[in-house]
C-alpha cells in the first residue's frame, strides 16, 4: 500500500486528479482542517477542484516520509502555492493517516497547524482570529461553498 500513497501524492503534483481519486475507495472519508469531513463523491471532488484551480499556477506539492505498516499508511507532505484571495505565499506542512479496503483508501485524515495556515494566507487576520473554533468554522463554510460551486458545473 505504499506505492498507493507515494502514487497518490505524485498524482497530486502533476495535478492528475484523475489518477489520485483512482486510488479512493467509493466509501471514502476524507477530513482536514479546511474542508472538515467529506464523503464519497465529495471527497473526490475536493481533490478536482483543487488540482483544477491551480492548473498553470506557481503550485508545487512533495511527498515524504512515506510508510505502511500492515493496516495503517502514513505520510508528510507540503504543498506551495500563493493564496489567491491575499496574493500571499504560503507553505503548508501536512500529516496524513490512511486506512485501506480492497487495495483502495478508504480513509484520508490530513493535519496541519490551522494557526500557521492562517497567518501565512491571511497575515494579520490570520495571527488574530486564525486559532479560533469560528475562524475554522467559517473556513469550512467557505470551502463547502467553493465545493457546491465546482460541482454545479
């Protein structure tokens, strides 16, 4: 299962969405800190979207620390991109989790410092209402919108 990871995360570099959703399971749970928890559909949707907006854009996104130990995957990987609402860079350190059915992910847990995210891609907004329980929940709002919308067409 390994190979599916360093797979998926080489996938996600070249922006193949395709290919990443390839290794999710149709039952798929997704979670993060920005998205919260997805589901099925959604959760292979969140992946499109995303490699689709930064087609083109100074996006860059490496893989390490990959590992399987016989039920559980585990990987660190960091993405690079500017912000597009701020124009500022930012770099995100992410933590993943993965449990396997059938050869497939069925699980995808990522963790990040929400804090450090928010101070990156929103500066003094970030510093100050970044570590918030409602700053998250509007984070996840706005990403649920952004999703219904990449969906809808």
């Amino acid at each position: 299962m390994k190979d599916v990871i360093e797979d998926f995360y080489q996938a996600f570099a070249a922006l193949d969405a395709e290919r990443m959703v390839a290794h999710y399971h149709d039952d798929i749970t997704f979670e993060d800190p920005a998205f919260g928890e997805l589901h099925g559909e959604k959760a292979k949707n969140m992946w499109r979207m995303l490699c689709h907006s930064q087609k083109g854009k100074d996006f860059r996104v490496s893989a390490s620390d990959i590992a399987f130990d016989g039920e559980m995957g585990i990987a660190r990987w960091e993405a690079h991109y500017t912000f597009t609402q701020t124009g500022r860079r930012v770099h995100n350190i992410i933590h993943a989790t993965f449990r396997f059915q059938g050869g497939k992910i069925i699980d995808h847990r990522d963790r990040f410092d929400s804090w450090r995210w928010a101070r990156q891609a929103l500066g003094l907004k970030g510093l100050l209402i970044g570590w918030t329980p409602f700053f998250r929940k509007g984070l996840q709002a706005q990403t649920a919108r952004l999703l219904a919308k990449f969906e809808a067409k």
